[in-house]
C-alpha cells in the first residue's frame, strides 16, 4: 500500500492539498483505502506531509478512516 500513497503524494506539487480518492479507485475497498491512509499519516510523522481532516468509522469493531485529506510539505 505504501507504493500507492507514494505515487499519490509525488504527484502533487508542494503545497497542494488534496483528498485521498475513493470512488473509481482501487481505494473503494475499506480496507485498502485505511492502508494507504494510515501510510500517509506515516509520512505525515516523518513531515513530508500535512493531515488536514481525517474522519474515523467503526466497521465491524475495528476503527477505519473513512476519509483523508492531506497537504504536500516537501
């Protein structure tokens, strides 16, 4: 999953914010997208970038991000 989060945050200019997609994407699956959410917030840690919003659900027990929204640093 770090690949995809990789590509994504790469192909954004410095300082552009940006919504981690669902829709149409390989990230329709809840699980896939809480993955490559979870690697952004992981770059995040490392300041490559920023979270803006974030929202979490339980599914099935298990806390999920349901929703990521990101500003490129570097």
């Amino acid at each position: 999953m770090a690949l995809i989060a990789e590509k994504l945050v790469s192909a954004m200019p410095v300082g552009a914010t940006s919504v981690l997609p669902r829709a149409g994407t390989t990230l329709e699956n809840a699980y896939v997208y809480d993955a490559v959410a979870r690697d952004l917030q992981l770059s995040a840690g490392r300041g490559e970038l920023e979270i803006t919003d974030q929202c979490v659900e339980d599914v099935g027990g298990e806390p999920l991000i349901r929703h990521l929204e990101f500003r490129r640093l570097r």
